[in-house]
C-alpha cells in the first residue's frame, strides 16, 4: 500500500520569468524579525540604533558573501575531497 504525498510547489508566485520561492519569503521574513528584535533590544540596552543598523547591514552582507563561498567550494568539482 503506497501513501500519496503531496509535493510543494517551490514557488509562492511567479510574475511572468521571475519566480518567487517559498524559502525566499521565509528568509526576508527571518531577517526582517530578527533586525526588528536586535534594534528594540539594543535600544533598550542603550546602544545607538543607527549603529546597530549598520552592523546588521554588514552581517548580512558577509552572510550572504560567505554562504556564496561555501557553496562554490562545496558544489565545484574541482574542489573536492583530497585522494
């Protein structure tokens, strides 16, 4: 007896070629969250909110750097395991 499940369609929408995917949503509603949470908290604990912005700002900038990084080395097959 097989069960029938269902497969999720990765888009949330398309407008015409461009294809908006779920987990696109669900990271700018994270990032959007956590910049809120780390800006009223930082106020509350007296730090300067345009500073914090701009640490936000570059923390994602690297974030998104890196992760490119890591997946280039990850997925390019001439950088794979050592013989």
């Amino acid at each position: 007896m097989s069960k029938y499940i269902p497969t999720l369609n990765p888009y949330a929408f398309k407008i015409g070629p461009l294809g908006v995917h779920w987990y696109g949503i669900f990271m700018v509603m994270a990032f959007l969250g956590g910049s809120y949470y780390l800006i009223e908290r930082g106020k509350q604990a007296g730090y300067d909110p345009d500073r914090l912005s701009n640490v936000l700002l570059l923390t994602v900038l690297w974030g998104m750097i890196g992760a490119r990084v890591v997946f280039v080395l990850a997925n390019d097959p001439r950088f794979g395991p050592i013989p």
